[in-house]
C-alpha cells in the first residue's frame, strides 16, 4: 500500500448560501450570509465575496448585525459557539462558549449585552425540543470565553429562524410553532399562547411558518402553510386580540420581512414572487415577479433602500428600491441528487451539471462561482409543488467542446414518457451553446447512457446513445439535404441491438476506431466505420455496471465492474482477460490527460479510492474512508497549470484534479500540502479592497500607502541588482518621519541609490540641464512636459515614479524660483 | 430577472417532396397554355434563330408559332397524309418534313407551297433531318431504309439498308457533315458515316427505340425506347453508361435543358421527368393530363412545350423577372424603409449617453393568456377556427402545456354545447394523426371523464361522441392490419436475408423513429 500522507481530502467550494437569512450592513454595501462552515461577505454592487469569516467547525447556523455596534456581527454555529467578528476587515473578535449546538440566533438593541439562542432543551442535547435561552454576554478581554449566564426565556420553540421575531423595538418577542403563536412580554415577564384551529372550513392548513413583527406598532405578521398571512393586533389581552387575513400565496408563505419604517410588508413563497404589502391599505399589493425559483428568506437593509432575496437554487437576489433587481449572487445548485454525471466543458474548462429545473449550470471550480445556465428545456417553470416538469438527466461533450447533447425527460405517468434528445452547437460569436437539433423521442425508454466519440481528428461527430428499450442508435451530423437555408442537422445513423439484452453503457476508445457496449453481462464491441460487431467479452454472471477505455499508452485495454464486485480490465488485442480482481467498484473513472483510471470502492459504509494504471494491476495511491457513503459522481478536471510533485504517491495529481460528490451532496476533492500552502499564500495577497469608498481621506492616504507597498515591491524585486538602493529606500521607508533629516538632505543619497542604468540617468540630466538652461525655454519645456507627466506616475516602476516625484519636486524649486524673480 | 418563455410549438417535418434548387427552378413557369390541334401532335420543332418560333406536327399539317402567340403564324397543310417530323434548318429558313405518304417536302417558312418533294421512300417517312452542311437531308422510313438526299437538285445520295424494322427515329450531328444516327425499332443504334457506305457502329437498345437525343459536345447518346433511357457514349465505341427506368410506360420524347446539366424525358404514363445529367437522378417530375409524345423546351428554357396523344399541345413560359417583381410588389404593404432605418443611422456625439430600453418581447395571444395563468381563454384562443384549421399543432402544442402545467382538465371543463362541440369536432378531425395522438388521447380521456354526466342531454354532442367512437374503432382496425403486415414483412425480411455473423435485427439500418409510432399509440387508443 502507498501511504497518502500528504494527501487530503478537502471541501472545493459550492456550498449553500441560502441556508439562512442573508443580513445587510448599516451602510447597505455589504451582504453576510452563512455557506458551510464560514460567513461570507459579499459587495452588494458587485457580487464578489469580499471576505470568507472562517473559524466555525460546523456548519453556521445563523449571522445578526451586533445591534450595539454597526462594524461586527454575531455568528452561531452547530459547534456551540458565538463568534464575534469586524466583517469590513474580516478579522475574528471574539468567541462565545454556549455549550450547546445553536441553531439561531436574535437580538435587539433594548437588551444590551444579551443576546437570545435557540438551542435543544438544556437536559439533552439530542432531542428535537429548543427552547429560547437568553444568554449575558461577559465583558472580558479574551478571545475565548465562556458565556456561564444563560436563562430560558421561552420553551419548546421552532428551530426555524423564520418562525421568532422582536417587536416594537424588543419589547416583546413573538414565537410561532405548529398551531400556536406564543407571544413574550419582557416588561410583564408573561407569556400569551394563541392557538389556531387544527383546519378551517376550506381545508386549508392553519400552520404557521414565519412570524415577523412590526417594529413601531403592536402588530405581529404570520405566515402559514395554505398561503395566508395573519396580521394580529391587540395581543397583549389574553381575550381581546384580533387579526386579520391577507391571501394571496397559492402556497406556504416562507418569509415575511416588515420594512424598517412599517410602511411595506414583504412576503415571499414557492411562486417566486416578491409581494410588496402596503401596511394598513393591504389592498394595495405590488409584485416583482419571476425571481428565478421560491423564495426562502427576505431580509431588508437598516435603511430600507434594498431588499434581498434568498431562493431554494441557492441564489440570493438584492433588489433595489423595491422594483429592480440589481444583484444576483449565484452558487453552485444542488438538488437532491445529480442527473447527469459531472462533466468538464472542454472550453471553458469548468465544471457541468444540472443546475436549476431544466438548465445545465456552468461552474468555475478555480474561481468557486457559477459561470452561467444554459436553458436546455426552454419551458416556463412553473413554480408549483408536485408538477412533474422536463428535467435534464443526461448530457455529454465532445471532445473540442463544439458540440454538447442533452438529454431531458418528464416522466408524469409511468407509461408516458417524454424524451427530447437536443444537440447543441458552440457558437463562437455569442460564446455559448446554440441549439442545432431536437430529436423528440430518440428512443422508446429511458437512455441510459450517451458517448461523444472522442477521436480529435475525426471528421464526422458521432454520438452513441443506449437505452433501455434494446437497441443502442449512433447519430451522426449530417448536411441539410435541401436547400432551406439552414445548417446541418443531426440524423440517426446506426440502431444496434444484441439479442434483445438491455444496454447499459457505452465507450469510445481514445482513437474513436472503437464502441464498446455492454448489454448486461456482455460487452460488446463495435467497429463504427462499417458497424460490424467485432468481438464479445464477457465475465459472468453479473451485468456490466461500469465501462471505460484505457488512455494513451492503456488505449488497448478496456476495463469493465461487475455488480458482482469485480473490476476486469480486457486486452482487446487478444480479446482476453488481462486481469480481475474483487472489489466493489461505485465508480470508475479514466483521467483523459493520463493513463491514470480511479476507482471508487463502497465498503463498509465507507468508500474508498484507488488509483491505478490500466497496465498493472497494482494502485499507484490509494485512500481508504474518503467519505461516508457512496461516490457516484466524479470527474477529473485538468489543471490550469501542471504541478511539479515528484512523490509517486502524489504525481496522479500533477496534471488534473479529481472532483467528486458525496452522497450529501458536498464537492469534494483532493489536494497536496504544497498545493494548500501556494492556495493560502495567493488568497492572503489578494486583498480585494474594491468597495471602500474614495473619501478624500482615502484619497489622501491611500495613495499614499500604495506608494508606499510599491515601493517595498521594487526594492525587494531590485534588491539582487542594485543592492545599496534597496538599503536606501528600507532606510527611507522605515525611518519614522519626525527623526528624519530634511528632504533636501536625503534627496542627494536617494537619486544617488536610483541611478540604475546609464540610459536613465543621461535623460535625467539631459531634463535637469534643460531646466537649468533658461527659464524660457524651461516654461516651454514644462508645458511639454505637462502632459506627459501622468505617464511615468501611472508606470508600476516604483523607479519612475519616484523619480517624477523628484522631478515634480525640483519644478516646484525652479517655479519658486522663478516667481520670485518675476517679483524682483 | 427571466421573461415569460413561450410555448414551445412542435415543428413537424414537412411531407412529400423537398424543396431543392431544381424544383424552384422548374416551378418558375406560369399556368400552361393550352392549344388544341387537329390530332395527335407527334413532333415539335424550336427554330434555332430568333425569335425561336416552333413547328407543331399534328396530323396532317403544321403549324409554327411564335414564342408568345396562341395562334399560328403559319401553317403548310399540303400534306397528303399525316405529317411527321417537321424540321428547321439550323438557319431557320427551311422546314423539312416526313408524311405517311412515302414522300418528304421540303418547304421555305416563309412560302405555303413544298420547294422540293422527294420521292424513293416506299413507305411512311417518320424521320427527316438536315445534315449540318445545310444541303443535305436525312430521311428514315418505315421500309426500314435511311437515305441521303442532296438537297438542289432533289437526288438521293446514297441508301443505307441495314435496319431490320422501322425506322423511327434519328438525328444528324451538328458538328461533323458526315455523321447521323438512326434509331430503329428492331432495338439497334445505328451511327453512319457518309464517307463509307455502311454504319460505322452499332448499338443495341434493348427495347424499340422512339428516341434519340445527341449531347451537344456529342460525345453522349441518349436513346429512349420501352421504359428505359439509356445513355451511351460514343467515344468509347458505344459503350452503355447509364439506363434509367424511371417511367412506367414507354419514353417518347427526350430533350436537353439549355444549360446542359438537365435531361428531360417524356413518356406516354404522363410525366415529364428532369434528371441531373451528373448522376442521372431525377429533380424534378412535371404531370400532365395525357400520354405525351412530344417534348421541346426553347432556347434558355423560355418554355416547356408538350404534346401530347389528345391532341393538346401545352405550352408553359417561364415567369419573367417583371412578374418576380411583381410579386414582391405586392409583398410590400409593409412599412416603409425608412421606418426601419429610423434612429439607427444616428451617429452618437461624443457626450450623448444611452438610455437603455428594454425590448418589448412579443407573445400569441394564448401566450398572453397563459402568462396570466388563464387556462380556458388560452385554450379558447388556440381553438379559433383559423388556428384550429390551418395550425393544429399550434392548439396541440398548447394542450400539451396545459397537460405539463396540470390545468388541462381545468381548461377543458365548463363549456356550453357550442364549445363542446368545437373540441370534439378538433379531436375527430386530428386524434388518429400520429403526430397529435399522445397529447389528444389524454384531453379525450379528460373530456369523457368531465362530461359524462352530460352525454343524453345534447343531440350535437352524442352525434360528435358516437362518431370518435367509430374512428377509434376503425383506427385499432387499421393498427391490427398494420402489425399483421409488419409481422409478414419481418418473416419475409429475416427469411431473405443471408444469415451473418452478427445477430442484429435486419431492420436495424433503418431509422426505427417511423415504425416505432404505430407501436405506441396503439395502446393508448386501447385505453380510451
């Protein structure tokens, strides 16, 4: 066995957004949300992720603006833990110890030094009963410290955030779950319970789902599952309280937000649309329809002036003065489950999957952010529960990446199914696909597989797509046969079948010369030049589940699991059995830069990885427990550029990357030491400092520092050549000011230190005895020279710039001059 | 911010015949002429001078007319007997010209009376032609004989008998003064030379030959006789290059577009064929209304001229470049040019800035309604006669998005008789197209399910149901009849196919998408 020591399996990216309410800043121009295990500051004009709070172990349950102080935010996470942190320059404060996981978090600015807690009943941690706990933040100076005080406020509560909102500025706190709205009085310390019928006349479902509390008057919002929206009034009378009904939702009302003055009540659900309520005219609606997907979260900015949207496809949408939509920060989609494989797109090198219902997204793994969807149904979603809808559930690349097949399918009863099998040509003008052809009902079942031939230098594209109705078909593109103007289409070139067995998979060699087949427990191989079934492999008695051609110098041999746990690798110049061993192989996977094939082991609950080369049985790395459940979905993406690790055990990785999802639907891959290190170092020089405002003070001062750090660059780039310079400079640079001699003293010693190179200096003198010269020709000069002078200042040679500043400074000296003769 | 994403509506490939270059080509003519003549019209004849008028044989005249004329502009009626094959000099001035009575004449267009008769044929004289140095004639008869005549002093030059049967056809080379092929009925080509006394080679056809028809480099021949044309070339001694049997009845006439790269080939079933002289395909197809025995196009192709057994001669000019114009005249009723161009030709100053607007997208009126989640107005506006006549796959397409949304049932619920009526007579008219049947089969489940409680109430409606019960009955009729013939044609197929090596089903080239849809929607129409 390799040892994998350095190896780990690391979280890449694509975690959820939308996980919990998003929060906007005092100043409206940051976004926090929670994404896995960290915070993430996004610019809410530009959609960057400015700043990544990292130091939760578990994955963050909840992020509130600390109400005393408009700089930091709260955070709690399943770990037990508070964390404090200053968001705009992303540094960690403090941590609060609570002890038990915390599943969200409130606060108001009436009750300084406290803030409130969800967390499961305090006697055991497992159960599903939270209470409300209030917990006293202790004035210390550590960073670690443990918060002792805590005291229930409200017992068995929603987990859900949605379902607990403050009032009329913390005077009270309105919690909602199942049938009952529960509403606490911190003046009275009382507790109200109103309770709502089990079901209303028309069948509808009274359950609340969300609460939100108007915060100057006494007036508390609820949302409920048949889509109606409560506004309850006068609640601090056991008997006399009252509420009235809006209905507009078809479906469950997810979120409810009043604006920070009263005046809207923002409302959200499955429809994905945005309805604005005017408070006390409820008849008056306005809608911002057609968000993309359901609505799970609204929050509105201090000010009011944005708004901000998180929906179900992990997406979060800030709309601006209530009408226009004018951000959206797009993560990775994941559903419940991935229909089609992962895939690189050859182009663009970035990661493919479906995204959304009926679209394929196109993910950037380098830069963690989703490039585009591409609409494949091109059908009006319809937001609405239970709807059988057109879903993409096969989709390959062919090798140049100009040509895609997607294979979308709505399956509403079991006899009828819908099939549409679409092909898709890369349009070099528009830089994205265009759809050439929709084939209808390719095959009579479902497909289970679909190849590209992957020989580059083919002249003819051919796609092969296997399903469960027998038969295997090649398409082929061909010309248009009559003269309408339009390109060539797609046809079907080739229907296979092999004694009425099913077929499962299928492959093309590297070279395109062969298609493999397997139909059940036989594989099949086919020669697409004049579709002769050339040979039959087989290794019984159970069927083919997985099938893959060997790579470059592996191209002769053809490896093939078994649901009976055996991995065969076939050498197709013999057409025999070149090895076999037993494994339960999930996934089998060939690196298409090497010879390298991986293969995921399910054992024991666990699964494993090997990698291997086709020609030798033995694994070149193996990594037992990668992760907990199945793998059934990987890909090798290749890298942007080549690692150069010369341990055997790492060297599978120097030429791409293996990505692959887990059963829960994390992206996962593996990385070395040196890679992780070269990762940390890169994120901590790109500080990304677009969103500070230009204050005249950053005017002055930032500038100034940017000097400043180019300088230091220059003089640790030049300090091999010009040695004595870089002392200079560190001298002149570090050096506090008040303790330095006067400029005109070191100005000598500093041009000294610049004179680098012959060329420079001769000009430098050639300028200065111009200026010396006379003063006429010097105005002249100096208007020349006017507007060449942003030039050299813009120049990153902090050589240059330096030196007009020098320049600067002696035509200030000559200006002086001269206007004191002027005056003489 | 997504818009609204139109229904998708399903475009069907078009049936019968593609649209390619030759059929846009040889569809450019106008509405036929049609000229009645005194009987059949056995010969036509373009005048290779302008302003190419034709010579008509028909019974015992012809007639020349000119190229836009209805009329003729002259006529030679001193024929004894029926006319065959009347000529025009390569210069145009004379016409020469076969009868039954054994004797041919020779007229001046201009004049009324024969210049020459030449008499020696003992028999009727079907073919007559000019030697290309203008003075000498070609002549074949039915006494199985071609001669030569001199043409002043009205002599025969030389008698060739070789021929076994009639002789019916045959055409003098118009590059070389000596050379002339006959055609015969004893299934021979015969190529002469009139330096030497005798055929020079000799080519069998197969069939009668009616035919025949010289390329204009004359390296081709092509002959027609029974059903088959067959292509010959010369310079290889007469070997056969092509036989083409594209007519079911026997081939008359032949005739070579103006360009060369088109043959054209008309036979006694009706149909005038054009084929690719290239690879011998056929482009194009013409019908007429009898059995055709003669064919000429004009120079350019400026008319298709047909004669046929009814003694019709049709005459069909191309469309001329006014009347294209025309055309697009009329097409434009749209708005002006200037419309179009308006704002666009606007060069931006330099501190102009851009007031973006966002385009209007346009929707169908069902798309607007269905925008609005109005089911039964959408469904209502894809029913409008007009749609429901011209585009069923328009009021398809919108069902099925009703069906996708779950509101179908919705939308087709609540209707008075006339609506009702209205559907069922949309669902008689298209269920059974395999196009629509798995989208209209569920809607008429739906429908029988939603008005079941209303069947006995309306007389219209019980008609309307009673008779999508028969064409339901008659359709599983047909989809039996149909299987029983696939069965056959499966045995026979897998019974005439040598056995391979590989066992993969002998059907497996063909596409399967053709045959696979009477399959499906059998069991569909089973459940209604």
């Amino acid at each position: 066995m390799v040892g994998h020591g350095d190896i780990r399996v690391v979280h890449r990216g694509g975690s959820k957004i939308n996980s919990r309410q998003p929060v906007i800043t005092q100043d409206s121009r940051f976004l926090l949300c929670a994404s896995g295990e960290c915070v993430k500051v996004f610019s809410t004009s530009t959609e960057e992720c400015v700043h990544d709070l990292r130091g939760h172990t578990d994955a963050v349950t909840g992020v509130l603006l600390n109400p005393s102080n408009h700089l930091q935010a709260y955070s709690c996470s399943a770990d037990a833990t508070v964390r404090l942190w200053d968001f705009t320059e992303g540094i960690h404060i403090k941590t609060y110890v609570i002890g038990y996981p915390v599943s969200c978090i409130y606060a108001s600015a009436h009750h300084e030094g406290v803030i409130f807690v969800v967390t499961p009943m305090l006697n055991d941690k497992r159960s599903e009963v939270f209470q409300l706990v209030a917990v006293h933040l202790p004035q210390s100076g550590d960073q670690l410290v443990e918060a002792l005080e805590l005291s229930a406020v409200v017992s068995d509560v929603s987990s859900n955030p949605a379902a607990m909102g403050f009032g009329k500025g913390g005077e009270f706190i309105a919690s909602a779950k199942g049938l009952h709205l529960e509403v606490f009085f911190f003046k009275k310390q009382k507790t109200y319970r109103f309770p709502l019928k089990e079901d209303n006349k028309k069948g509808g479902k009274n359950t609340f789902m969300c609460v939100a509390c108007h915060q100057k008057e006494d007036c508390i919002a609820t949302g409920h599952e048949d889509g109606k929206i409560r506004l309850w009034r006068n609640f601090s009378h056991k008997k006399e309280y009252t509420y009235s009904t809006l209905h507009w939702h078809h479906s469950a009302v997810s979120s409810l937000c009043f604006t920070p003055e009263g005046t809207n009540l923002l409302s959200g659900g499955l429809e994905s649309v945005l309805v604005q309520w005017r408070y006390n005219q409820e008849s008056q609606r306005d809608f911002l329809p057609r968000l993309g997907s359901a609505i799970t979260h609204i929050a509105v900015s201090p000010d009011g002036a944005l708004f901000c949207t998180s929906h179900s496809d992990n997406k979060i949408t800030i709309i601006q003065s209530s009408v226009k939509v004018s951000a959206v920060i797009q993560g990775l989609v994941k559903g419940e489950s991935v229909r089609t494989d992962l895939m690189v797109d050859p182009r663009s090198k970035s990661l493919v999957l479906n995204g959304k219902p009926g679209q394929l997204q196109f993910y950037s793994l380098q830069r963690d952010k989703l490039l585009y969807n591409l609409d494949i149904v091109q059908q009006e979603y319809i937001h609405e529960s239970g709807l059988e809808q057109f879903e993409v559930v096969k989709a390959a690349f062919d090798a140049s990446g100009s040509w895609m097949a997607t294979v979308e399918e709505r399956n509403e009863k079991a006899a009828e199914l819908e099939l549409n099998l679409k092909l898709w040509a890369f349009d070099e003008q528009t830089q994205s696909f265009v759809l050439n052809t929709t084939i209808s009902t390719p095959h009579e079942a479902r497909i289970t597989d679909m190849c590209f031939c992957h020989a580059a230098d083919s002249q003819t594209t051919m796609l092969v797509s296997t399903s469960k109705d027998g038969h295997f078909k090649a398409w082929q593109l061909s010309a248009a046969a009559h003269t309408e103007d339009e390109g060539p289409s797609w046809s079907c070139d080739f229907v296979g079948a092999y004694h009425s067995l099913v077929p499962e998979r299928c492959c093309f060699s590297a070279d395109g010369s062969l298609l493999a087949v397997s139909f059940q427990e036989v594989v099949t191989v086919w020669g697409p030049a004049s579709w002769e079934l050339l040979t039959t492999l087989s290794q019984p008695p159970q069927a083919i589940r997985d099938l893959c051609f060997g790579r470059l110098s592996c191209s002769k041999y053809l490896l093939g699991t078994t649901a009976s746990k055996l991995l065969c690798c076939w050498n197709l110049l013999t057409c025999s059995l070149e090895w076999s061993t037993a494994m339960d192989v999930s996934l089998l996977l060939a690196d298409p830069l090497t010879e390298n094939m991986a293969a995921f082991c399910f054992h024991a609950g666990g699964t494993d990885l090997f990698v291997f080369q086709p020609s030798e049985p033995r694994p070149l790395f193996s990594h037992k427990a990668v992760c907990l459940g199945k793998v059934t979905r990987a890909i090798f993406s290749p890298r942007e550029e080549m690692l150069e690790s010369c341990e055997e055990s790492s060297q599978w990785l120097n030429r791409s990357q293996l990505h692959f999802l887990t059963q829960y639907m994390d992206l996962m891959t593996f990385t070395t030491e040196a890679e992780e290190e070269r990762l940390l170092a890169s994120s901590r020089q790109l500080v990304v400092d677009d969103s500070v405002a230009m204050t005249p003070f950053y005017l002055l001062l930032g500038k100034h520092r940017r000097q400043e750090t180019e300088d230091a660059v220059s003089s640790s780039l030049s300090s091999d050549t010009v040695p004595q310079s870089s002392a200079a400079i560190k001298q002149l640079l570090q050096t506090p000011a008040h303790v330095m001699p006067s400029t005109s003293y070191l100005c000598s010693m500093f041009v000294q230190s610049l004179l680098i190179s012959v060329t420079d200096t001769r000009e430098e003198n050639k300028h200065a005895e111009e200026k010396m010269d006379s003063e006429r020709e010097e105005e002249d000069s100096e208007e020349e020279m006017e507007p060449s002078d942003p030039r050299p200042q813009q120049a990153s040679d902090a050589c240059s710039l330096t030196k007009a500043q020098l320049r600067e400074l002696r035509r200030v000296r000559n200006q002086d001059h001269s206007w004191s003769a002027g005056f003489l | 911010m997504a818009s609204f994403k139109p229904t998708k509506v399903q475009v069907y490939p078009k049936l019968g015949e593609k649209v390619t270059q030759d059929t846009l080509y040889w569809k450019n003519y106008k509405a036929p002429l049609h000229i009645k003549e005194f009987g059949a019209i056995t010969n036509i004849d373009f005048s290779p001078v302008a302003p190419h008028n034709f010579a008509v044989t028909a019974f015992t005249r012809i007639h020349i007319y000119g190229p836009f004329s209805q009329e003729p502009v002259k006529s030679f009626t001193r024929f004894k007997d029926t006319a065959y094959c009347g000529r025009f000099r390569s210069d145009g001035q004379l016409l020469v010209a076969g009868c039954e009575d054994s004797v041919v004449r020779l007229f001046d267009v201009s004049g009324k009376v024969a210049l020459r008769m030449f008499k020696g044929h003992t028999k009727a004289v079907h073919v007559a032609d000019f030697i290309s140095d203008r003075y000498q004639i070609l002549t074949g008869s039915d006494d199985y004989t071609c001669r030569l005549w001199d043409l002043p002093n009205a002599t025969e030059l030389n008698t060739y008998q070789e021929h076994t049967d009639y002789i019916r056809c045959g055409v003098a080379s118009k590059l070389n003064r000596d050379l002339f092929i006959t055609g015969s009925y004893d299934h021979t080509l015969k190529l002469f030379d009139a330096r030497v006394d005798k055929s020079v080679m000799t080519m069998d056809h197969g069939q009668p030959v009616e035919s025949l028809l010289l390329y204009p480099s004359e390296g081709l021949l092509v002959s027609a006789g029974g059903r088959n044309v067959k292509v010959w070339d010369l310079l290889k001694g007469g070997q056969p290059l092509v036989s083409l049997k594209n007519h079911h009845k026997t081939v008359t006439s032949l005739c070579l577009s103006s360009s060369g790269q088109r043959l054209l080939s008309a036979s006694l079933d009706r149909h005038v064929k054009v084929y690719n002289t290239t690879n011998y395909k056929v482009v194009h197809n013409f019908d007429y209304a009898a059995s055709i025995l003669s064919l000429a196009l004009a120079p350019d192709d400026e008319s298709i001229v047909v004669g046929m057994t009814n003694s019709i001669l049709s005459v069909k000019h191309r469309k001329s470049l006014e009347d294209s114009k025309e055309i697009s005249g009329q097409q434009r009723r749209r708005p002006l040019y200037r419309v179009f161009v308006k704002g666009k030709n606007h060069v931006p100053k330099q501190d102009d800035y851009l007031v973006s607007k966002p385009v209007k997208q346009h929707l169908a009126k069902y798309d607007k309604q269905l925008k609005k989640f109005n089911v039964t107005k959408a469904l209502d506006t894809a029913l409008e006669t007009w749609t429901r006549h011209r585009k069923p796959e328009i009021t398809v397409a919108v069902m099925k998005e009703l069906d996708r949304r779950g509101t179908l049932k919705n939308a087709l619920a609540g209707r008075d008789e006339q609506a009702l009526a209205r559907l069922l007579n949309f669902l008689i008219g298209n269920v059974v197209d395999p196009r629509f049947a798995p989208v209209l089969v569920t809607a008429a489940e739906m429908i029988l399910d939603i008005y079941r409680s209303v069947i006995g109430q309306s007389p219209v409606v019980d008609r309307q149901l009673l008779r999508l019960q028969e064409l339901l009955e008659k359709e599983i009729d047909y989809q039996q009849d149909l299987l029983e013939v696939m069965g056959m044609l499966d045995t026979m197929f897998a019974s005439s196919f040598p056995r391979m090596e590989v066992p993969c089903p002998g059907i497996s080239r063909a596409n399967g998408l053709a045959g696979g849809d009477g399959i499906t929607s059998r069991p569909q129409i089973q459940a209604t």
